[in-house]
C-alpha cells in the first residue's frame, strides 16, 4: 500500500474511533449524576485525550486545538479540582457536538461553522479561567459535590531540573555540562554514550570522565554506573536544545549547564548541526500528516460495517465445509455408480444445509444490534426534557437485538419522532403529574425483542394516554371519520397516524406540526413493518413496530392464482381459510364480505386485482388469506397455498418500476418468477377501488 | 532477526500508525490494547522496546512499566511512554516508574525513528 492509501486507511480509523469515542463521552455525561463512579468520568477524559491526540498527530490541527481546552476541564474534574457542575456538563455536551462537527467535516472535507467552535472554545476557556466553580444545579440533574480547590499547579513548562546558567569567559563558545549520573541510570536502559552520541550531533564534544568513585573489584556491581563526566560541547546552540539530550536522565541525576561565551546574545544557531536532531520537539506541528488528509474526502457516509471476528470465523468455517461437501460431490461425477446414490442424497442433503447456514451467517454479518439506534436517545431525553420542564425517566432494554443495517438506519428517524412525542404530548409537567397522584417523574421506555421471527420496537410511556374524545372531535373536524360512525377504541386510537392529524394545542418546535404520525407509518410500512397504538387514558400510551428481520430475504407463503404464483408475507398472514360461496355477502357497489367470528372482512379477490383469470372451479368457493394491515384485516382470495419459504427480494424497481401493490420479485426454486405482494398498498388500492365504485353507484 | 516492538495503544489509529512507521523502518511491531494485554504478551515473549500510551483502561502505561521492570528479563528492556506536552507529571511519573524516556504527542513518523533509534 503507498504511503497515501495507508494514511487514509489510518484516518478512516481515527475518524471511526472518535466518533465511538465522542458517543462515550456523550453518555458518560449524560450519566453523570450523583451515582457516578470515578470511572465514568475517567472514560469520558480518556475518550478526549484520545481524539486530542490523534487529532494532533494526523494533523487535525483544529481539533486537536479545540478538544485540547475540553481535556483540561475534563483533567480537572478527574482530578477533583473541579466539580462538575450542570454549566459544565452543559458545555461539555455541547463540545462533544462541536467536535463531532469537526470530524465530519475533516471526514468528508466540508466547513464547522468557525464562529460556533470559536465561542465554544471561548466559554470553556472562561470556565477554565474561572478559579471558583460554579455551581447551578438544574432541578433534573444532581450535581456531585466536589470540595472547591484552586486550579491545578501550573503544567506550562514545569522545569525537570535544577539549571544553573552562569557565563563565563573562555576561549571557544558553547556549552560545559556537569553529568553526575545517578547510579542505577542504566537500569532503565539509558546508556550516557547515546547522550553523548547526540549530542555531538550539535557539535564538537570533548568528554572528560571523573572516575574516582569506582570501587574496589570486590564492591562493585556491574550494573552500576560510578562515572560522571565533564562534557564540553563547542557549539553555539540554545539551552533548550542541550537539554533535550538529557531529557530523559532521571531527576535523580545531576546535570548543570554552563554557557561559555562572552556576548550571550548568541542566538544565531548552532551553523546547521542540528538539522539532524532527532529530539522530540513538543511545539512542531505534524508534517506528513496534513497532505493525506484530504484524501479521507468523501468517507464520511461511507457504508461500511463494523463486523466482529466472530461473525467473521463463523463464516470461513462454513466455506470450509461447503468446499469439503463440494469436493465430495464432484468426487461422485467423476466415476457414478448407481449404487453410490444414497451417499449422493446425503452430499446434496449436506449442500443444502451448509447453503442455509452460510446463507444466515451472511445475513448475520448485516445485522447490529439495536442499541444503536437507541444510543442517541439519552441525549435527545436530556435536551428536550430540560426544554420542556418536564422530569422524565429514560429506560432502554434489549439493546442487544440485532436487525438489518439498513432496517436500523431507516427506522432511527421514527423512533425519534415517537420519543418527541411521548415526550411533548404523551408526559404530563411535573405538577400536573403530582396532581394525578403520579411521580412527577415520567418514564419512557424503549425496548427491543424478538417474537416470531420478526422485530418488535416498543416506545412506551406513562403519561397522559391518548384522550379519545378530541381525538374523535379533531377527526370529525378534518372530515376523516363520517359524524355518526361509531369507532372501536383501536379505531380511534389509530386515527393518530392519519395524514394531517393533529391534536397538540400549541405548535411547538419539539413535535405538534401534524406530519409527524403518517409519515411514521408510512416509513414503517416502507420497510415491510407496521405500527400499533394501545393506550390508556391517563395511564400513557405504547406504540408496537414490528419489524422485519432483514429487507432482503422475507419468509413467505407461496400462493396460486390461475397460473401465477404470488408470495405474501409471512408476518401480514393471520390465518388461513375455506370458504363457500354463500358464506360471502355482497354489498352494492361490488365489495364482498366474509363474517369470520364477529368481523366482517373485506374480500380481495387477487385475481380480479391483478386482471388474471382464477380457476374456473374455485372462483366462488376458494381459499381466504386473512391478512392484517394497520390494525384492519382483509381476505385474500387464492387458488391455493403453496409452500412456505424464505424468498430472497429482488427489487422490481431497479429492472421495471414501482407497482403499486407489490413489494418485489424473486425467483422461485424452478426458475420462474413470483411476483411478492406488498399487503399495505394493495389494501390501499383496493379501499380505492372501492370508494370509486361506491360514488359510481351512488351516482347512477 | 529484527528487533521487537511492542506498541500498547488503546486507540486503533495510533496503533496502526506506529505500526505503519516502524514495520516499514524494518523492525517487528506487536500490538496490544492495554496494559494488561502488553505485559502478558511480554510475560512469554521477547521484546527489544516497548512503547506505551499512557492513558489506557484497565492497565495504563506506567503501571505497565512498573510491572516490566519488575520482571528480570525486563530489567533493562528500554522502555518509552508516549505522553502529551502537557503532562510533565506524567514523565516524571514515567520516570519513576522506570521508563527509559518518552516521546511526545503528536509526533510524526521521523521522530517516532529517531527516537527508537536513539533507545537501539
């Protein structure tokens, strides 16, 4: 790899390690109540001291400059010189924005807004200045008490040892060092003749050596030192530059400078001796850095994944086994032998389970796990519960689900309008809440789980619970509901993700603009989930997400209509059923019921829907798919029920276009193609269908 | 043989960065995340220096070169602790604990060899 590629490659590393070491802090901070341990706070300064120092060594210069301030506040409160007060933690979350900020914009080589990082920095170094340490404590946050104690010992340039620097005159000018090495110098492997090595770098050196205190044979001890040396080095360089070369002794060392020179103003370097000084130089700027960092331009959405090892050696074993199971099978087609056919069976048999298992443990390399998504979810609480003036509990579990990557990204921005909601419209203030006779403390839980194959997200909260009567007035007024209809709990409730609904008294900038519900349910059904809403009043509300496992292969059932075969949805699918023909009633205008129990389903004959002809001999009595969409369920007329498999979703979009009421294709064990319905759009379709019918036959 | 370097780092870039400058200077570079990491690694094997961060959870680096040196195969092992301008504390921690000397943050590449070819 040339030095670029490779520089890039360790940037993109340091950008992904900040950005985990940012969402440390942030939740380091947001955790930092009285409970708090020392070690939380310890995470989050490690977490800044990191991004300081990567930042400086790649050439972030910026960043390491901005994040230099934050590590400081943050060694202080490590230290126990400073509180934490909420102004801080204010400051600090902020900050972590700000470099976060930062490093997108060095990822992908755009602009920070400099006045906002400059004010930033101003009000941290304020804070910093400020000796006493403020303490305002927000009724939400307790602070950890910390006894006030000046600010730490000045760190600026503390000198490691005694200097003395007293001229004198002599004939060459330079420098006379006294090194009276500490005994056990070597110990630590610091050999005085690299010293001297480097320092002849900066000139002519003559060493004299004071060996009067070596012992006798007998006493000594080989791994001692017993010299000291009188080194004179005659060159005209800056103390600082001297001293770097004895950087390292041990402060148990002797060491004095002497400059020799009559005119002391000799600053005119040391006659290019020192170009080659390999000593740290603490206030140089990284030069190789800067020029590779453009080109970690563009990385900043890259779509890679994290995937770890396990995952990873789960898959090459299942190589392993299929290469094993494949060089069996191809020993077979070498030399056939009739009477070798049960061991053939047992070699597809092991194909087939080798292409199933690596067929998941590939799938298992796109799925994360949930607390990603939930992971900005502290923060949000924090901010908008201070915002609101309200006290709310955040609860998460079952962050460890996983699903589909690309699930997880879309399904973040829902979350975060549920949340807003729960708690802007769902959580009482906290007098209104003591007044109920509840804590004035609220929670809203998010929780993650498995069942049946898919993905449930719950969003749930115990505030006010949605009120059924405005929701009622409100849809009466928007014209969604007939006046005289009469609606079942679960109706009205529902109403909620009706487009243009919305009950919120006041407009605020947190939620109450009405187009948030739809647009969340339209984002879940987008990914082949859907919605619930159970709430009661007074008690608080739970909205269920179910979701599917992964967009790219879907467990389906397969289903005969004439001659084509369709795939629906394993999790739209709430049972199957015969029916005969006079178990079906027929309304004006042409829809069909079926009364299954107490519910009268409306009837979707999929090959009328499709303009496909169904068997003649099962048109009237066939079977029913009830399938539920939105909390409503509808029959699907089939032919028949074929298998049910795991299909994988080809996009119809990318080969044809968008067809309303299908979700995809995919392509079936013999070849052909089946067609995979989405259920929510063809309900919708249908629904239209039907209003166009109804006017028309009102009409005539 | 080339010699031996064992870069403790709990950040994957400085690692990879140190790894990057000393493997191509010829020399064997072996990683380890932390303090307790490193000194089990370096408890089985033979290591010509080691170059430690500071700030690392569970074991930080100069509880690590205090446990070095403790070992006797480690007794003159050089030893270097890569600190930050700011921590003057820190070196003559270092110091104390055993540390042969220190290379600051940031540095680049040509003082990362200079610096190990000074300890060599």
């Amino acid at each position: 790899m040339s030095f670029d590629a490779e520089m890039e490659e360790i940037h993109k590393i340091f950008f992904e390690e900040s950005h985990e070491g940012l969402d440390a802090m942030e939740s380091g901070l947001l955790n930092l109540d009285a409970s708090a341990d020392r070690e939380t706070i310890n995470t989050i300064f490690r977490a800044a001291h990191s991004i300081k120092g990567g930042a400086a060594t790649f050439g972030f210069v910026e960043i390491a400059h901005f994040t230099h301030d934050v590590e400081t506040l943050l060694d202080e409160m490590r230290n126990g010189v400073r509180a934490m007060s909420s102004q801080a933690q204010q400051l600090l979350l902020q900050s972590v924005d700000c470099i976060r900020e930062m490093i997108k914009a060095a990822q992908a080589g755009g602009a920070v807004d400099v006045q906002r990082v400059a004010i930033l920095n101003e009000s941290i170094k304020d804070l910093l200045a400020s000796g006493d340490v403020p303490l305002t404590p927000a009724p939400a946050l307790p602070v950890t008490e910390v006894d006030t104690v000046p600010p730490a010992v000045e760190t600026a340039a503390m000198p490691l040892m005694n200097v003395e620097g007293t001229a004198a005159s002599s004939p060459v000018p330079g420098w006379i060092i006294r090194f009276t090495p500490h005994e056990d110098i070597l110990r630590t492997n610091n050999e005085p003749t690299r010293m001297f090595a480097e320092l002849a770098k900066l000139g002519p050196v003559i060493a004299d050596a004071d060996i009067s205190a070596v012992p006798a044979l007998e006493d000594l001890v080989p791994e001692s030192l017993y010299f000291r040396w009188t080194l004179k080095l005659n060159a005209v360089v800056d103390q600082r530059r001297v001293q770097d070369v004895f950087d390292w002794v041990d402060a148990s060392s002797k060491l004095e400078y002497e400059e020799v020179s009559a005119r002391p103003a000799a600053s005119t370097g040391g006659v290019g001796t020192a170009a080659a000084s390999p000593a740290p130089a603490p206030a140089t700027a990284p030069t190789a850095a800067p020029k590779a960092a453009p080109a970690a331009k563009a990385a900043g959405d890259t779509s890679s994944i994290r995937v770890s090892i396990d995952k990873v050696d789960s898959l090459i074993n299942l190589v392993g086994e299929l290469v094993i199971t494949q060089s069996m099978l191809s020993q077979f087609g070498e030399r056939f032998d009739p009477g070798q056919l049960e061991r053939l069976r047992e070699g597809l048999s092991h194909l087939s389970r080798n292409t199933r298992d690596l067929q998941e443990s590939v799938m298992q390399i796109r799925m994360l796990p949930i607390g990603f998504a939930f992971n900005r979810f502290p923060r949000l609480v924090h901010d908008l519960s201070r915002k609101l003036g309200k006290q709310v509990e955040l609860r998460l579990s079952g962050e460890g689900t996983e699903l589909d990557k690309t699930v997880l990204e879309k399904i973040s921005d829902p979350l975060v309008h549920l949340v807003r909601n729960a708690l802007d419209h769902g959580l009482e203030t906290p007098a209104v809440r003591s007044a109920a006779g509840k804590d004035p403390t609220g929670t809203i839980e998010l929780n993650a789980y498995h069942e049946g194959g898919s993905i449930i997200v719950e969003v749930k909260d115990d505030g006010a619970g949605l009120n059924k009567a405005r929701i009622l007035n409100r849809a009466r007024e928007r014209g969604l509901v007939p006046a005289d209809a009469e609606l079942t709990d679960d109706q009205i409730h529902n109403l909620i993700f009706q487009p243009g609904f919305s009950t919120a008294e006041t407009i605020s900038d947190v939620s109450g603009r009405g187009v948030g519900m739809d647009v969340v349910r339209r984002n879940i059904n987008d990914l082949g989930g859907h919605v619930q809403i159970t709430s009661n009043e007074g008690r608080g509300s739970t909205i269920k997400i179910r979701l599917p496992l992964t967009l790219a292969i879907l467990d389906g059932q397969l289903v005969r209509v004439g001659a084509e075969t369709y795939v629906i949805s394993l999790l739209a699918i709430v049972e199957t059923i015969q029916v005969k023909a006079d178990q079906v009633n027929r309304l004006p205008g042409g829809v069909e019921l079926f009364r299954l129990r107490s519910e009268y389903l409306p009837i979707i004959d999929l090959g009328q829907q499709f303009g496909i002809g169904r068997d003649p001999s099962t048109s009237c009595d066939g079977l029913l798919v009830v399938v539920e969409s939105d909390g409503r369920r509808f029959g699907l007329m089939v032919d028949d029920l074929l298998a049910q498999q795991q299909v994988v979703i080809k996009s119809l979009e990318s080969s044809y276009r968008q067809v309303r009421g299908l979700a995809g294709a995919t392509i079936l064990g013999d070849g052909r193609v089946a067609l995979i319905l989405d259920v929510p759009g063809l309900v919708q379709t249908f629904e239209q269908r039907a209003l166009q019918a109804e006017a028309a036959s009102a009409a005539a | 043989m080339s010699k031996v370097i064992l870069a403790v780092d709990d950040s994957a870039s400085m690692r990879k960065m140190v790894h990057f400058t000393l493997s191509g200077a010829g020399y064997n570079v072996v990683q380890a995340v932390d303090g307790v990491e490193a000194l089990e690694y370096a408890r089985d094997h033979e290591v010509d220096v080691v170059l430690t961060d500071v700030n690392m959870p569970r074991m930080d680096g100069i509880e690590l070169v205090k446990e070095l040196r403790a070992l006797p195969s480690y007794r003159f092992t050089p030893m270097l602790v890569l600190t930050t301008e700011s921590s003057q504390e820190k070196k003559l921690q270092g110091k104390q604990a055993g540390a042969t000397g220190w290379i600051v943050k940031p540095f680049n590449p040509e003082q990362l060899l200079a610096t190990i070819a000074r300890v060599l």
